[in-house]
C-alpha cells in the first residue's frame, strides 16, 4: 500500500514539474510570443506588478481611518500605600488596595486632512503605480523586439556565411583543379585557400556572437537560461514590416510618461489642497465605557463593578504655527509648477526625440533601398563572373572582387533591412504607438 501511494505522488509532482517547465518555455518563439512571455516573466514586470499591489495596500491602510476605531484597554493596579489628604481636618487615606480598570473606547474620525486626502487621491495613486507597469512593459517589448532582430541578423549572417562557404568550396576545387592540371600557378589556389580560410573564421565568430545575442533575448524576456528559443519568423513579412507611415503627427497624450506627468500634476494639486485644509479644525467623535473595580481585598475585587460612560466631540483648532502652513501652501504650489516645466520639458524632449527617430528611419529606409538593389547587382555580376572565369575569360583575382562584393552586399542589406526595423520601434515608441 505504502508502494502504490509513493508512485501516486511520485507521478503527481513530475506531472506539476512538466507543466511548470512547459509553462516556462515557448513551444512557438514569434516575435509576439516572445514579446508576450516577456510582459508574463520578466522580473521588472513583475516587480512592477507587486508594486501595484503594495499601492493598493497602502490606500486601503490610510482609508482604514475612516471607519470607527475600537480599542479596548485592561489594567489592574496594587497599592502597597494609599494616598493620603487633609478632609475637616483630619489625615484620612484616599482609594483602596486593589483597583482594575476595563475600558471599551470608540472614535470616529469626522473631519482630518490626512484621511481626506488619501480618499480624494487614491484613485490617482492607483494609475500612477499602474502607468509604471505600463512604461515597463513598453520598455521591455522595444527591449525584447530589438534583441529579437539581433538574433535573427546574426543567424541570417551565419547563413550567409554557409552560402559563402559554399561558393569558396566550389571555387577552390576549381583552382585546386587547374593548378593540378597545369592550367595556371599556384597563386589562384592560394588565394582560394586564404579566401576560404577567412570564411571559416568570420563563420566561428558569428556563431559565437549568436550565442551573446540568444543569452540577452533571454534576459529581456526572463527565459530559463540555456532552455531551447526556436525563432519564428517570415522574411517577407519581415520585410513588409519595415513600412511605416512617416506622416503621422506626434500626439502627446499618447505618451506614457506624458499621462505619468498628468497624474503627477493632479497629485501635487491634492498636495496643494491638503496643506490649505490646514487651517481647518481636526474633528472627531469618541465614545468610552469604563468598567471600575475597586476592594481591598483582592479576592474580592472583581465582585462589584462601579461603571461609567460617557460620549463627546473633540475638535482640535489649530490657531497659529508659525507660518508653518502658508510656506507648505507656498511649497505645494512651487511643486505644481515645477511639474508644468516638466511638462513642457517632455514635450520638447518627444519632439526631438521623434525628429531624431523619424531622421534616423527615413535615412535607414533609403539606405535599405539601395543596398537591396545592390544585392541583386552583386549577385548578377558575380555569376557572371564565375562562368568567365570557368571559361578562362576572367582572373581568379576578378573572381575574389566579384565574391567580395557579393558578400559585402548580402552582409549590408541584412544589417539595413533590421536597421530600419529597429528604427521603426523607436519612431513607434516615440509616437506612442505601443501599448501594453
């Protein structure tokens, strides 16, 4: 029996283990796949998230003192010599030896500045905290992006690479072959053989710079460490992705950090308004039973109760302080101010941060154009050459030029095509065009 029930909780946690690791890891690693784990997984987020709820805690802990607030208070106490006084002339002592006190004591709050304001302000608490997960999680899907091109930029290089490698393969045998035969000297086979050797090495070295850009895709996305991240992509649609309409105006409410600001602002006005409450009276009502034991002996103390209650209002006027509270007005309202500039300042900085990006991709968008027709010159003009050569009309030297530039141009027109797709991201960014 004891077997049947290891085996049963045995099979229970490798089946929670196997969903908790499928769960962690990406069976279809798209670039939204991968942008989503990120928002999931990433420990900023996370952070952010639990920052939320802290946020909201803390509300409710400062609302809390609105509602009645009951206390109840015990005390005994032993008098080893009773107080003494003069009555009609005579020396008498005053209490008994024992005394207990049992005390239930209510107050509600009426009117405090400090309640009021965490009423009047919690809603605008709660979006702040919720618009820094929002700015997180804009962050971490241009961070998460932009890693995920440099992974693929670099698998395309080691594509490129094989594509190169082959070509060299074929025309080394082909030098190899003449100068076995006696056709030319050795000077085209050693060529070959250092254009070949180079290959191999810019091969190695892009391998081992896919493997950095694997490991920073996996800490933008908070993805188990050495765990399997099969990218899917499509190159067209890649490609078709790389348009963007550039006649699209900034629209600042858009912007996060601009809506960060806003809340700021209504913040630092409820601030404002709370130090101008200071001159308003602090009310509040209570309410209190005291149950008194009084006796002598202390067996007998709690044998007869001599209560009393009672119920009233404070009010708590605050008449002069220092000019205390007009410099905390005068303060609060400096505060408001300052996060106008800050206001404008934002928009200056998104105008020239959009001008810059917008610059950037136009140029980018141009040079990803030209280096495309480059590419399909290049290849043309080294399959041309490459029959020459086999025909005995061309040098192998023309050969080395021709693959040369063919490298060359497959080489710029990948980094183009993920330069201006990385440039998009910014421009979306600065538009405010990502939302999460």
């Amino acid at each position: 029996m004891k077997i049947y029930l290891s085996l049963i909780f045995l099979l229970a946690a490798v089946s929670v283990a196997q969903a908790q690791t499928s769960d962690s890891l990406l069976q279809s690693a798209s670039l939204q796949n991968c942008v989503q784990y990120a928002i999931k997984h990433q420990p900023l987020i996370q952070q952010s998230l639990l920052d939320e709820e802290i946020t909201e805690k803390q509300i409710r802990i400062k609302l809390a003192d609105w509602y009645p607030q009951l206390n109840f208070n015990y005390n005994y106490q032993h008098n080893f010599q009773l107080q003494s006084t003069v009555f009609g002339g005579n020396l008498i002592k005053i209490g008994t030896n024992n005394s207990s006190l049992g005390q239930l004591a209510l107050t509600q709050t009426v009117f405090n500045r400090d309640v009021l304001l965490a009423n009047r302000s919690a809603e605008d608490v709660r979006k702040q905290a919720k618009q820094v997960t929002t700015s997180n999680k804009i962050d971490i899907a241009v961070n998460v992006s932009k890693a995920f091109y440099d992974v693929l930029l670099t698998q395309q290089q080691i594509a490129l690479d094989n594509e190169t490698l082959s070509r060299l393969e074929k025309s080394f045998k082909n030098a190899y072959d003449q100068y076995s035969g006696g056709i030319v000297d050795k000077i085209d086979y050693k060529r070959a053989t250092i254009a070949l050797n180079n290959a191999k090495a810019q091969k190695k070295q892009d391998e081992e710079n896919l493997e950095a850009r694997y490991a920073n895709l996996r800490t933008q996305m908070g993805y188990p460490s050495g765990k399997p991240l099969d990218l899917l992509y499509d190159s067209t649609q890649l490609e078709k992705d790389a348009y963007i309409d550039t006649s699209a105006g900034i629209n600042y409410d858009s912007r996060i950090e601009y809506q960060i600001l806003q809340t700021q602002k209504r913040l630092q006005n409820s601030n404002l308004t709370y130090y101008k409450w200071g001159y308003l009276p602090v009310v509040n009502a209570f309410g209190t039973y005291n149950a008194n034991y009084l006796n002598d002996t202390f067996s007998k103390l709690y044998s007869n109760n001599l209560p009393n209650s009672f119920a009233g209002l404070s009010i708590a006027f605050p008449i002069f302080q220092g000019g205390k509270r007009v410099q905390q007005i005068r303060q609060a309202t400096l505060q408001v101010k300052r996060v106008d500039y800050d206001i404008a300042a934002l928009k200056n900085n998104i105008s020239a941060a959009y001008t810059q990006a917008l610059a950037t991709y136009k140029s980018s968008f141009v040079y990803y154009t030209i280096l495309k027709d480059n590419l399909a010159i290049a290849t043309d003009v080294y399959n041309t050459i490459q029959l020459q050569y086999k025909e005995g009309v061309k040098t192998y030297l023309d050969v080395i030029f021709a693959e040369s530039d063919l490298r060359t141009a497959q080489v710029n027109y990948a980094n183009a095509l993920y330069q201006v797709l990385s440039s998009k991201l910014d421009v979306q960014k600065q538009l405010g065009t990502i939302q999460y």
